[in-house]
C-alpha cells in the first residue's frame, strides 16, 4: 500500500503530512493536515477501511463546525472530499522517488494547502448564517493561515439558548396537560352514560334480584381503548404527490377530501400538514436509496452532462447546476443534479466523477457525451480531459451532434441576417411577432414560385418533401420539430398535408430552433410584412440552405452508427454548395471543420455497423485496421481544408490501428472482421455490436431533459438540497413506471400482482 510506504513506524509520521493525530484539537477550524492526520490515524494505526476512516474522521471535525455555528455540507459530500485529498496524496507518494521539476512542484502545490481551512461550509453559508461575527470569522479561516480564533462560550448566546430550551419545555409540558385533560374528559363521559343508563333500569333490576335472590348487575365501566390513527402516506402516494408538484399543506387539503368521498371518517386518519411532510420525507429517502442499491448495470455506459443557471433553494440568487445521466442498452438514468461552484471545467469535472462514485460505476463508464463549449472541451481545463484524468484512462468522445449541428446553423444565420444587437432578442423576430395580428394566415405564399429560389428548388423538392413526410411518420420528441417539418412543406409548396400556421412563441437569441422557424414564417408572409432589400435576400438563402443541405442532416444526425458516413458527405455537400452560395458554404464549413470527432481514428469505426456503407468501402476499412496509427489519436481530426481533398475523402482513409479501441470499449467481439460484409448480420457477434453501436446516444438530449427536470422541481416541494435529489430519483422513476395517465398503466401493478 501506498500508505504503508508512506508511513514511518519509528516517528509515525506521514509522508508530507507529519505524525499522526489521536484526536483533531485546537480553537480554529480544522486544516487540511489535521484532517489528513487524523484519517490516517484511524486508517494505519486502528486498521480501519478508508471509507471507515473518512467517515469517523468527517464525525469529529463537523464537531468544530457545529461549535462555530456554521453550516456545512452533507456528510457524504464531505467524505467524498476528504478520499479525492488522500487519493490526490496517494498519486504523489507514488511517484515519490521521480525528482522531475513538474513532480516537485505538484508536492509543493500539495505542500502548501496542508496547512489551508478544510472547507465543507455549506454552498450558501454566507447567507444561511445568521450572526455577523460568525460570517467575518468563516472569512478569516478561509485566508492563508486562517486568521482568528474560537473563543470561549458566548454567555449571552448561552443564554439565549437556554430561554429557548425553557420555551420549548412549557410547550412540551402543556401539550401533555392538554392530552391528559381530554383523556379525562373522555372517561368522565363514559362513567356519566353508564349512571344515567342504570338508573333507567334499576327497578327492573330490583325486581330481577329479588325473584331469584341474587344481587344485581352493577355497570362495569371498561376502560376506553383509543384507536391510533391510520397513516395514508405509502411510498406510492408520496411519490405520486412528488411528481405532480403537491406542497404538503395542499397535500393534507386533498387527503381530507378523498378521504370522505371515499367513505372514510378523516377524524381516524393523520391529516396534518407537519406528519404529511415527515412521512413524504421519508418515504423520498427510502425510495432514492432503493433505487440506488438497486442499480447495478453490467454494460459499457454513457456519461451524459449539461449545465444551467438557476435560483438557488433559498431563491435569493443562482447558482450552476450541472444534470448528470447515464445511458447505454435499455439504460437511461439520473444520477443528480448538484450544484456548482462555478461553470468552469473543472467543476463540472469534479461533479461528474463525484456522481460517478457514488453510484459506483466509474468502472462501467466508456463513453461520454457533452455539448461542445469550450468549458467541455479545453485541451487543458476542460472537463473531458480533467474526467479522463480522474478516471485515469481514455474514454470514447461522444461530442453533441445536435449542437455541432446548431453552431453551423446559428454561423449561416449570422451571416445572412444578423444585425447589431446589444440584447437578447432579435429585432427582425420582434417586429414579425408585433405584426402578427395584421397577417392573415391562411394567405401564404411558397418558395416556388419565387423565381429568384425556383431553379434551385426544383432541384431537390421531390426528395426533400419525401423525406419530410416520412420524418413526420416517426416520433418526434419536440413539437417544434413537428412544425418546422409543416413549415418546410409549406414553403416547397405541398400541400398534401394541412396544418396551419401557428403564432410565433419566442424568439431569444440563444433558441436557435426559433431562427429556423421564424425565417421559414417571415417568408411564407412576405407580402403582408415589411422587409427590407437585404432581409428578403438572407431570407431567400438562408431557407435555401435549411432546404438544401440543413433539414436532412439535421434529422439523421442522432444515429451512432450513420454518424462518420454523414459527416464526411455534409462536408462534401457544403464543398458543392459553394456553387450556390460560396459565403454561406464557406462560412458553415469553417464551423464544422472544427468538431469532426466521428471521422477521427476511434469513433470512424461505428460506419462499420452502417447498413447504408457498401461492402467494398467496409472490406477497405478492415483492411485499413492494420495500418499503424497515432501514439494519441485525436479526439477530432484536422482536415485540410481543401476542397479538392475533400471531395475525394473516404471513411477507409480514416481508419487506423486505433479504431479498435472502440471495439475494446464497447466489449464487441472482432471474429466478425474475419467474414465478407455480406456474411456479417448472420452473426451474433456483429448483431450483439450493432445493437450496442445503435444503442449510444450521441446528441446530449438525455442531459438537457435532466436539467428540465430539476427547473421544473427547482422551486417547490422542498429547499433542502439532500432532500431536493431525493425527489430527482423518486420523480424520474415515476414517470418511468407511469409514463400516462390512463387507468391500463396507472393500475399496471396491482394487475400484475
């Protein structure tokens, strides 16, 4: 062991740390080399686990932090913490004999936070704590040294507290006064029924009695059970009650009246507002733990992540929230949706690999998908490379292609029709949206009969309207891709398929769907709003080009397996476009040169499994496996750009020695490469990758609907972040189990047992 090595049994001093701690002590907050210290006095000298370790550890110094009145982080939060600094300490000692000048200074950067605040303040410290004197002091620890002390007890807080606890005690004793009262009350009652009803009867009884000599029945007064009320909270309820976004005082509202429509006397039943928020509490801890015992996948997974600005819990700012997912075959999961420090690559970096190990599958994880923003993608700081050093290993670079696709778009758009603006909005959309009532919608005209874009419409129409009505005929997961569908038919003049024109929702700058489906409107109104010479032109390409080249790539880029075959032939559609418009062709190649991660050595290999890929090119590219490839292959390559090279690549001239790295990364056989492309889906083991091929997600939707799901339950239900993660799970895997409404699926369970 590391540590072991690290250890000195004569001096019990650590490596870079110094001796061992039997107790952390002191009057300030507990520094890096205290607690380092003390872990491993418990890890080395008492022979507990590391998980052990960390966590009597973290018991004893939240001890300081409870005395400074400062609130902290989750406890397993901090235990994270404080394994990620014996792991960091760990990885030095390792190399400890290299003098290299990169490895002293990483041991003197380590060095010299030893002796820095071990921060587990909560994220929203400053403003949850109460008393000025406690923030300065928090301040201070944080400084280099951390300036300033505990003192002794504060008499006049003391005391304070102690009126407290006096409150809370008459409180306590009159509500047992109370209930001693009524349970009195209540036998009084039951002794006043039994007198008057034997008095009725006492001269029957008398009569009884003295016919047969015996005495008389006298009234037994039984003592009065009391039934315990029913609680109507079960785990179903309460996570029905989460989904739908109940608070528990219109919970208890609505408990009453079911209860009565049902039947039921609401009196023998907890209805109170405090016993419906304990028990949905606990039901929510319950059910997010099961689930994540339960969750044990065997299978190469995907790690999905997107970021977003929120309020945070106590609504008095924002703070970056970062949605972490996981999917692979038959897989979708949330993981959770933590709060960030910041935006910045390693933070995200930080938060992924955190979720990673609390649910113990770092060592499932082969590929990862991201939006490509250069906190994601920095050579140095961006979160890919910082994960793939956590994880110490290369993973598989799933790159969103739905925003590669978007940046392409939003360049064209720039081009063609962007003005000078300071604000979000977009004046042309304004305007349109402001006019809106004046246009009559049903008195649109097409694209067609525009002579300027006729000749070249012509061109492409047949195979562009068959292309959109057969996209119309699959799922669409968004409705504003079902309207930009209806708007891109109108505009090629068919009308086979009625639908109207709808009114123009929003139109930020940052929906890039909203520039499509506003150019596509615009223009299919042309005569009845006022554009200008230059907007009526950006219009008149900028549709053109979404007709000519955008649509089709766009709807087809969420396959794994087409994804380097249609790469390669956007990018030779682009280099033909130039003959059209050589501004816009060039403008959108430019961009897209830049993200061509699915033609780069690793991933060219998913056109192997493209059924759409003859056998001549597939026999090339095996063949091409042989070839030797790049020490470290690039996450996305570098083309020239030429459009001569271009026109005249093909996906065999890609592939390397290296692209078998997917194949090792996915768990797919390779016997399959032996056999003709012709023999290959009569074999399992080219079935068994290709499912698995076409299983992976290689746009980032899965992430972008975690953080949908985290503004929707941002603000309500509860402000405490444990519990606000809890409620991720438990509303995910309803909605999972009970994806509608209809009584077949909400009844599903009690049919099946």
């Amino acid at each position: 062991m590391a540590e072991l090595a690290g250890f000195n049994s004569k001096s019990r001093g650590i490596w870079l740390v110094g001796s061992t701690l039997s107790s952390i002590t002191g009057s300030k907050l507990p520094s890096n080399r205290q607690v380092l210290a003390r872990f491993f006095d418990l890890h080395l000298n008492e022979n507990l686990s590391i998980q052990d370790s960390a966590s009597a550890t973290t018991h004893e110094l939240l001890q300081f932090w409870a005395k400074a009145r400062i609130p902290t982080r989750q406890d397993y939060n901090i235990i994270v913490k404080l394994k990620d600094m014996h792991a960091k300490w760990k990885a030095l000692k390792k190399n400890s004999s290299r003098k290299t000048a990169t490895k002293k200074a990483n041991e003197d950067a380590f060095s010299d936070t030893l002796d820095d605040l071990f921060d587990v303040a909560h994220a929203d410290a400053m403003s949850l704590i109460k008393i000025e004197e406690d923030r300065k002091f928090l301040e201070a620890q944080r400084e280099k040294g951390r300036r300033g002390c505990m003192g002794g007890i504060d008499s006049k807080l003391a005391k304070q507290e102690d009126r407290r606890l006096q409150r809370e005690l008459l409180a306590e004793q009159r509500r047992q006064k109370e209930e001693q009262r009524k349970r009195n009350s209540s036998a009084v009652e039951t002794v006043s029924d039994c007198d008057s009803s034997e008095g009725r009867n006492s001269d029957a009884e008398d009569s009884d009695s003295s016919a047969t000599g015996q005495a008389g029945p006298s009234c037994v007064t039984p003592a009065k059970k009391r039934t315990r009320p029913i609680n109507v909270i079960t785990p179903e309820l309460s996570s029905a009650l989460d989904r739908t976004r109940v608070s528990d005082r219109n919970a208890t509202y609505i408990l009453a009246a079911a209860a009565k429509s049902l039947g039921h006397d609401p009196q023998q039943l907890v209805l109170n507002k405090e016993s419906t928020r304990q028990a949905r509490r606990l039901h929510r801890e319950n059910t997010a733990r099961e689930i994540k015992n339960s969750f044990a996948p065997d299978i190469p997974l995907t790690v999905h992540w997107d970021g977003k600005l929120l309020p945070s819990l106590t609504g008095h700012d924002t703070v970056d929230r970062l949605a972490v997912i996981l999917s692979g075959e038959g897989i979708m999961k949330l993981l959770s949706v933590p709060q960030l420090t910041s935006g910045s690559g390693e933070a995200q970096a930080d938060a992924v690999y955190n979720a990673l190990l609390e649910w113990n599958v770092t060592d499932r994880v082969q590929c990862m998908s991201f939006d490509t923003t250069s906190s994601n993608t920095g050579n140095k700081s961006g979160a890919c490379v910082l994960l793939e050093h956590k994880l110490g290993r290369s993973i598989l670079s799933l790159a969103c292609r739905h925003h590669i696709h978007e940046l392409i778009i939003a360049k064209v758009f720039e081009v063609l029709l962007e003005t000078a603006s300071s604000g979000p909005q977009i004046r042309l959309f304004q305007r349109f949206s402001s006019a809106w009532d004046t246009i009559n919608a049903a008195a649109y005209e097409n694209g067609i009969d525009d002579q300027i874009l006729a000749a070249d419409l012509m061109t492409v129409k047949d195979e562009v309207i068959a292309f959109l009505k057969m996209q119309l005929q699959t799922y669409q997961p968004r409705d504003d891709y079902k309207e930009l569908i209806q708007l891109a038919l109108k505009f090629l003049g068919d009308t086979s398929i009625s639908s109207n024109v709808h009114r123009p929702g929003a139109y930020h700058r940052a929906r890039w769907m909203a520039k499509l489906i506003y150019c596509f409107k615009i223009y299919l109104f042309r005569s009845q709003f006022h554009l200008t010479a230059r907007e009526l032109s950006g219009l008149q390409q900028f549709n053109l080009f979404v007709i000519c080249v955008y649509l089709k790539a766009w709807f087809t880029c969420s396959s794994a397996a087409s994804a380097p075959r249609q790469d390669l032939q956007l990018l030779q559609k682009l280099v033909n476009y130039k003959r059209t418009n050589k501004t816009v062709a060039s403008a959108a190649l430019k961009v897209f040169m830049r993200h061509l991660w699915y033609v780069s050595e690793t991933l060219v290999g998913l056109s192997l499994f493209d059924d759409e890929v003859d056998d001549e090119t597939k026999i090339s590219m095996v063949t091409a496996l042989e070839c030797a490839g790049a020490d470290k292959p690039s996450k996305r390559i570098l083309m020239e750009e030429k459009d001569s090279v271009i026109s005249s690549k093909k996906l065999n001239e890609f592939v390397t020695s290296n692209t078998r790295q997917l194949f090792n990364a996915l768990d797919i056989p390779q016997q399959f490469l032996q056999q003709h492309p012709s023999m290959w889906k009569s074999l399992d083991d080219y079935r068994h990758g290709q499912n698995r091929v076409m299983s992976l997600k290689v746009v980032n939707d899965a992430a972008e609907r975690g953080i949908s799901l985290i503004q929707s339950f941002n603000a309500v239900i509860s402000n405490q972040e444990e519990q606000k993660q809890y409620l991720m799970q438990v509303v995910e895997k309803h909605r999972r189990d009970f994806p509608d409404p209809n009584k077949s699926t909400l009844t599903r369970d009690t049919l099946n047992s």
